[in-house]
C-alpha cells in the first residue's frame, strides 16, 4: 500500500449518522495514484460503480497530478476521486474539469470521506488561478444519474448546480436519464 501523500492524522470527528459510533477517532488520508497502486484504483471502480473503465482511462488518470486521489480510511484504501482536464473553446489559458468518478465504498460513507476529496479537487481547482504557466479552471462538472438522490444532495451541498438533463446519458441502464451539474470556480 502507498503512503498517503496528505496525512490528516489524529482527525477526530464526530459522525451523525445512528449507525455509526459517535466520537470517534481515525486517520484520513489522501494518496496520489500511481502505477503502483492502479490496481487498488482498478478493484474500488469494480466494486462502486456500474461501468467498466478501459485502459485509457487509467493512463489518463496518472497524468492528472492532484485531480486524482485515492482516500484511506486507517490506512485502508477506501475511495477515490478521479479527474480529466478538458480545454475551454476559444481559450488558451483555461480549462474545465471533469469529475469522472467518485466514489467511496459503503461502510465509510457518511464520515465526511467524499466531502474530503471533493475539498480537496475544489482547492485545487482554485489554486490553479493563481498559478503561473497552469490553465486556470474554469468550471467542475460532472454527470449523475437522475434518480441518484443522495448524489444529487451531496454536490449540491457542495455548492454544484444542475445545469441541464441529458436524456439517455446512460444508455445502458435501465435509468438511462442524468443531470449534468457544475460549479464555476472564481
């Protein structure tokens, strides 16, 4: 298992739901994906969602620097966040990003895992207005499908709005329907 390259320890938080023990005290950290641990990536993908991801989406996935994170919960990898770069039309020094996937596995949900990855890809989508020589980022979107209400909340919780529903997006499900949601960064 690879360290984690953010170390968040001696985190205490206090979870809300009644299922989960309150007051409790745990290590969350955020890792960079790397050749090493791809196939950590690979088997949390199999496990959390419906699409099986081609190789090119892998590739892709260890050039985008800190727009790609595996979460570890106690030192167990848990998550993952995973991000593509796309260039805004007509601009030359802007970009979008994409939120392909996100994703943590059932028995860590509601203890702020998700929160912490998508904290951590608002940032730095944020820092990269200031930085020299980087494409800023414009706006983070992503798709989700249209009856997925606890995703829906999450982003919105977050700051995302739906923009726009794209009827079919998922054409190989039986809800084939998705929002697409964004947040302009600035």
């Amino acid at each position: 298992m690879t360290p984690p390259a953010i170390d968040m320890s001696s985190t205490t938080t206090t979870t809300s739901t009644e299922d989960k023990p309150k007051n409790v005290g745990f290590r969350i950290g955020l890792g960079d994906i790397t050749p090493n641990n791809l196939g950590q990536l690979k088997r949390l993908n199999t496990v959390l969602f419906p699409v099986v991801y081609a190789p090119g989406f892998y590739k892709d996935v260890l050039e985008v620097g800190e727009f790609a994170k595996i979460i570890y919960f106690n030192d167990v990898c848990v998550g993952a966040v995973c991000c593509r770069k796309e260039p805004v039309a007509g601009s030359n020094n802007e970009q979008n990003l994409y939120i392909a996937t996100l994703g943590v596995l059932a028995p860590y949900r509601r203890l702020g895992l998700g929160s912490e990855m998508l904290k951590h890809i608002l940032e730095q989508a944020k820092l990269s207005l200031t930085a020299a020589g980087q494409a800023k980022v414009a706006k983070v979107y992503l798709h989700v499908q249209s009856n997925n209400e606890e995703a829906l909340e999450f982003y919105k919780k977050h700051g995302f709005e739906n923009v726009e529903k794209c009827e079919n997006y998922y054409s190989q499900f039986e809800v084939s329907d998705a929002y697409k949601l964004e947040k302009v960064i600035n």
